[in-house]
C-alpha cells in the first residue's frame, strides 16, 4: 500500500484525490514541512512525498501524478496516450508545479525572498506575488474557456 506524506494547505492536495479517485487503498501521513520525519524520506522537507510498500520514495508533484495514472490505468486519468495528448499532460504539469506553484511562493513565505526583516518590505513581496498569481490564473482560466477538463477528459492534472 503506497503512503503519501501531505501538509495542510499544500500542492500535495494533487496526489492525494488523485489516491481518492483512483479508490485504490493507500496511507495518509500528515507531516510538518522540514521535519526530522519528513526528511527522512525527502531531503528537501517538502511534499508530497510517495513512499511504496519495498521503500521506493517518489517526490515532486508532477511525476508523482504521472506515476499514479500509469500504475493505475483503468482510473483513466493520463489524459490520453497519443504523442500529442502526453506532450500536454507534460505542459500542463510543468505549467502548474513550476510557473504556478512559484507565484505563490511570495505570497505565502515573502520572508524567502526578501533579506529586509520590514513589515513594508515583506508586504511589497505580498503584493508582487498577487500580480504573479493573477498572470498564472488568466493562462489557465483562458485554456479553460469552452472546456470542462484542462487535458482530453478528467486527469491527475485536473487534481
Ligand atoms: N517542486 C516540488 C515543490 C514541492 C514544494 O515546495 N512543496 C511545498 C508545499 S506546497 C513544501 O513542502 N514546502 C516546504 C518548504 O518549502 O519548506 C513539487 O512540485 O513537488
């Protein structure tokens, strides 16, 4: 039975329906970021982090999603198998754990991108990140203009 390890808040939300969509029993094991537990199956400190029954430890979001689709594919959650339909499940992957996820860094952790302790400094960060966010979410809302899924049907990269 595979384990997730998930944060509170965090992009490990993705793998985790995509573990309740596929109904296949696995482990939750809620973690604090940087944790002494956490590290010990991810030298980052971060999640998601997909632990199998032999050890194997699997991070980042996105190939943790791709993994899941193809080890269960009567879920039917890739997206499709045509040399087109992967090469836009691998945009919309590197799109959303990469250029999305990153806008939000500001947001939530100004403190890491700035060395002025201010609260004005940090506030700007804030405000810099809102506009970040704001340019991820027009792409995205204009792919999904006409559409119900992001890729060919329901996917990991809807999650
Ligand atoms: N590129 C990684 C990023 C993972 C990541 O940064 N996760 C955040 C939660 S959304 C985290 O655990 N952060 C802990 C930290 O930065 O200390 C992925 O896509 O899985």
């Amino acid at each position: 039975m595979p384990t997730l390890y998930y944060a509170v808040g965090a992009c490990s939300l993705a793998p985790h329906i995509v573990l309740e969509w596929i109904g296949a029993p696995y482990e939750a094991v809620k973690v604090q970021y940087g944790s002494p537990e956490l590290l010990a199956v991810n030298p980052a400190g971060a999640v998601p982090t997909l632990r199998e029954d032999d050890g194997w430890l699997l991070t980042q979001a996105g190939a943790i999603l791709d993994y899941l689709s193809h080890k269960h594919p009567e879920a039917n959650l890739s997206g499709g198998d045509s040399l087109r339909q992967k090469a836009e499940n691998h945009r919309w992957s590197a799109f959303l754990t990469s250029d999305m996820h990153a806008a939000f860094w500001p947001v939530f952790m100004p403190y890491r991108y700035t060395t002025d302790e201010s609260e004005e400094a940090r506030a700007k960060v804030v405000a810099a990140g809102h506009v970040l966010v704001h340019k991820q979410f027009a792409t995205l809302d204009k792919h999904l203009e006409g559409r119900e899924w992001i890729l060919d049907g329901k996917s990991v990269i809807d999650a």
